[in-house]
C-alpha cells in the first residue's frame, strides 16, 4: 500500500502555517520576557527557560523557512519544465 505524497500547494501551505505559529510563539515568549524584566524581574532560570523557547520558536520558523524555500524551487522547475513544452 503506497502512501499519497501531498501536492506543492499543501506543503506551501503546511511551512506557512508552521512559520506563522513559529514567529508568533516566539514573539510572544519575548513580549513576555520584556514585559518581566520591565517590571523589575530578575532574569532567573525562569525567564532563561523562556527565552531558549522563544530562540526555539525562531528556530522553528527559520527551519520551515527553509522548506518553504524548497517547495518555492519545485515550483520554478515545474513551470519551467511546462514552459517548454
């Protein structure tokens, strides 16, 4: 039984909504690592856990990034090949 390979679009689509939950996260944690430290935290392991998964969540999105990247180039090589034609 042989499993069906998504189209380019759902894996355009699958690395945009990855980067969007990526780049949200980690803007979020690092409004939350800002807001602590305005209000006279002390940037304890607490905060040190949530700032590496805010650098975590950039990192996510920059790795999805990549795969949109890569699908973006399919792309390019199926319209040139349909091209000349």
């Amino acid at each position: 039984m042989s499993r069906a390979t998504p189209t380019l679009r759902q894996r355009k689509i699958f690395a945009l909504t990855r980067i969007l939950a990526g780049l949200v996260a980690a803007c979020y944690l690092g409004y939350v690592i800002i807001a602590n430290l305005a209000a006279g935290l002390p940037f304890d392991r607490t905060l040190l856990f949530t700032a590496l998964v805010s650098v975590a969540g950039f990192a996510y999105a920059a790795w999805y990034l990549r795969d949109l990247s890569a699908v973006a180039r399919e792309e390019r090589e199926q319209r040139g090949a349909n091209d000349q034609r």
